[in-house]
C-alpha cells in the first residue's frame, strides 16, 4: 500500500509543479499578471500581459474565423453587459441561478456545499438542494479547517449594481453570467433586419460575470471571464442531426487549438443533472493539472428562452418561413467555448521542457522551455535578431522587422548573447526566428529557424515574407 501511496502523491506532486510552472511563465514573459498587484491584488482578478493579450485575441481571431467568416449561416453580434433586469427574470436567473453554500462560522470562509461532498466521497449526482443539506447534518461535515458550518443556503450567483445617481431597489440591475440572453433578445431585430432563415445562428464573444463562491487554480474560475458563444436556430425535427454537427465542428476545434487530445472528455449528462433549459447536454472537458474540468459545452436548449422571453415582453419571436409560410418559434443548439479556460488549456498543452539547446554560451546543461503554440496563435510570428549591435547591422535588421510588421506581429531583440535570445523566443512561442548576420549586409540573406524543427534555412531578404507566409500556411 505504500508504495502505491507514494507513486500517488509523486503523480499529485508532479501535476502541481506542472501548474506552477505554467502560472510562473505566465507572469515572467508577460501572459498573465496578477490584478491591482501594487495594491496587493485582489484575490482571483487577472490582467492579460502584452503577450498574453495577443494570444486571446489569436484565439478569438481564429474562433470569429471559423464559425462565422467562413460560414454563410452566422452573424456576429455585440449585446450590452448591463441589460434590463426582466431579461433575467424571463431566463430564471433571478429565481434559479444559484449555488447551494456553507460558512466556517470562525472563519467565515465560504464554500460550495455540493463541492464539500464530493470532496469526502458523496456521488451528488441527481441530488437536490435539500437532499444535500440532509446529507450534510447526516455526516456531520466540518469545513476543510475543522470548524462547524451555518445551515445551508442559496447564493445567488449574480453581481447586482444599480443605475442612475441614487440606490433604489426599483433601479436594481446585474452585470450578465452569460452573454447567451443578449442573442436570444435580439432575436427578432437580427431576422427583420438581416435576409437570414432557419436554420441560422448568432455568435458573441464578450465578457460575463459570477460571483463565484469557489475561485482558484489560476484563470480557470474567476468571478470575471469572456465566452464565445453561437446560438444556432433550427426547426425542433432537425435537433439531433444539427447537435451531432456541433459537436464535430467542436472537435475540429480542439484539434486546431493544438490541445493534447488524450487529456480531452467527452461527458454526456445524466437526464437528471441537465439545466432546466436543456434536453441534452454534453460537457468537453480537459485534464487540467488540478483535475478533469469542463472547458466547452455543447447543449439543446430547445426553444426555452424565445417562449420565455416572448411570455415575458409579450413580443413575438416566431419565425415564418418566406417560402411554405410556416410559422413557429425555432429550437436552439448553443455551442459553448469558454476563451480564459481555452488559453490555459492552450499553454498547458503547448507546455514542452527540453535539454539545453540554445548555444554554447548558453549550455547550463538546464532544461529549456519550449511553448510549443499553433502558428496561428503566438503571439509573435516572427523574431528579428541581429547578430550584433553593430550600427549597420541594427539598421539592416530593424528595415526587416519594419517591412515585415505589415503582415505578422513582429519581436525585435537584439539584447544578450544568440542563444540567449532563441531561448527568449522559444518560451514565449515564437515559431520562427530570423537571424540577420555580418554576410547578411553583403549577400543580402538572413537565417531561418524553426522552433520545433531546429531547422536553419538561408533565405534571400526579398523572399523572406513569402517564405513566412508558406510556412505558416503548412499548419
């Protein structure tokens, strides 16, 4: 027992430095930095670095790329964080959106009641609140501290703030947990003001909040976050064919994401843990280093929220089809990709240590970082690196970096020895840096290399952005 005691805790340990050593890169090369830091932080805020900012909006250039530019059936829209408190009393927000919590009444620490459970070996599948408050008093459950815990009670989820110059209640409004409403609202503005039909869908990309009582393991659960969101309309017989499309347009992302597909779930949910929107759900998940968490998810809402918001404005949000003149209120297929937990799973897979291989100067004999990221998705596709500080040189390679700033985002460094600098690069992602030497000011060519293949090539200034442009095409 023993034994297999200690190859546990070594597999536990070694996921943990796994993760720290992420979140360290992350702040050191300028990913992701701690919020309001000089002030001592506030507690699970992040602020996305210089790099780190690129690398999401890489990420949801290539997601507006692929699910609504590419596809004729798609168009995009950009709803307000702050909409009228009926939209959430129409969704159940305001009445359901709940999480069940507990207090350590000493240290009046918070924490989810269901989370507490399967932490000390409950299954709560299928469970209601008051089963698991049963359960609870059944067991007798302390906090992780050891203390006794208050009674168990619902949390509402959403951050409440109010508009105009004086609180009244009557002025209340929420900053929205998910950007999902803002297209089901707009609904019939986008079919009257644009030549689409059923089936069509609405893609968002945007900011959601929750007032999480559980925040940690870095950027993965955060009272602040962004979605990319589709709502897909179709008529109710068709369902099932158009789910099974989402979910292979889903994995097709996946693959483009660069994702370690061994480390990716798929869970289907049990009928009695669906949402109540929801016919059928399933749940992408990835193998974080702390656990088995869901990173996309893909469900059938059914035609809940027009019905709901159609009850509630007294608006119609049916659709009639130009051709047949048939009349109804279209199903809906949501298509879910939360981006802060994509670009952790991102880094985690494209994570790679490896031996020293930066130069002689720089053989330490450590292991070296190489961020291994899609093409499409670094943040610097190209690293100009003059040999020297030498004037003529520096002048040379600054006129290369300028030209080829017109079509990639760029790095110039010319700081440190060589090797030094193509260790920089590797950590950060860089696919391709670009060596410009003392030959280069006569024979008018610079040097390639690859980062994953080490490869150097010799390349004629004048084709330098061809050539670029060819290999990042080979993804």
């Amino acid at each position: 027992m023993g034994l297999f005691k200690n190859k546990n805790m070594s597999k536990e340990n070694s996921k943990k430095d796994s993760m720290e050593k992420i979140v360290s890169l992350a702040k050191r090369r300028g990913f992701v930095f701690q919020g309001s830091e000089i002030y001592g932080g506030l507690a699970n805020s992040y602020d996305f670095g210089p790099l780190g900012v690129e690398l999401k909006n890489n990420i949801k250039k290539l997601w507006w790329k692929t699910f609504v530019q590419e596809r004729g059936d798609i168009l995009g829209l950009d709803s307000t964080i702050i909409m009228s408190p009926k939209v959430w009393e129409a969704s159940g927000h305001i009445e359901g959106f709940h999480d069940p919590l507990v207090e350590d009444k000493k240290t009046h620490e918070r924490y989810r009641l269901d989370h507490l459970l399967e932490e000390n070996g409950v299954n709560v599948s299928g469970m209601s609140f008051d089963d698991m408050s049963a359960k609870i008093k059944e067991m007798s459950l302390k906090s992780p501290n050891g203390n006794e815990l208050t009674n168990p009670k619902q949390f509402n989820m959403m951050f409440k703030t109010s508009v105009g110059p004086a609180e009244d209640s009557s002025d209340d409004v929420y900053l929205r947990p998910e950007t999902a409403q803002g297209m089901f609202v707009d609904f019939k503005q986008i079919l009257e003001s644009s030549r689409v039909r059923v089936p069509f869908g609405i893609a968002q990309i945007g900011k959601a909040f929750r007032n999480e009582i559980t925040t940690g393991n870095f950027i993965f659960r955060v009272r602040e976050f962004e979605q990319m969101e589709i709502e897909y309309f179709i008529k109710e017989d068709d369902w099932k064919d158009q789910f099974e499309k989402w979910l292979y347009d889903m994995k097709k992302w996946v693959k483009a994401m660069g994702l370690d597909e061994s480390k990716v779930f798929y869970h289907e949910i049990a009928k009695d843990d669906l949402a109540h929107y929801s016919k059928r759900t399933i749940d992408i998940e990835y193998e974080f280093p702390f656990g088995q968490k869901e990173l996309y998810g893909l469900a059938y809402r059914t035609d809940f929220d027009l019905k709901a918001h159609q009850e509630k404005s007294g608006k119609d949000m049916s659709f009639q089809d130009p051709v047949t003149g048939e009349k109804y209120i279209p199903h809906v297929i949501e298509p879910s990709w939360g981006l802060d937990r994509t670009f952790l799973a991102v880094m985690h897979s494209a994570y790679d240590e490896v031996e020293a291989r930066s130069g002689k100067d720089d053989a330490t004999h450590e292991k070296e970082i190489v961020l291994r990221l899609p093409k499409s998705l670094a943040p610097y596709k190209v690293a100009i690196l003059p040999l020297s500080k030498k004037e003529d040189l520096t002048n040379l390679a600054k006129e290369i970096a300028s030209d080829l700033r017109k079509e990639f985002m760029v790095d110039y460094d010319e700081t440190q020895s060589i090797g030094k600098r193509y260790r920089r690069q590797d950590e950060i992602g860089t696919p391709y840096c670009v060596t410009v030497d003392f030959d280069s000011l006569e024979d008018k060519k610079v040097t390639v290399r690859d980062r994953d293949t080490m490869e150097q090539d010799r390349i004629n200034i004048s084709d330098l952005k061809d050539y670029i442009k060819d290999k990042m095409s080979e993804e």
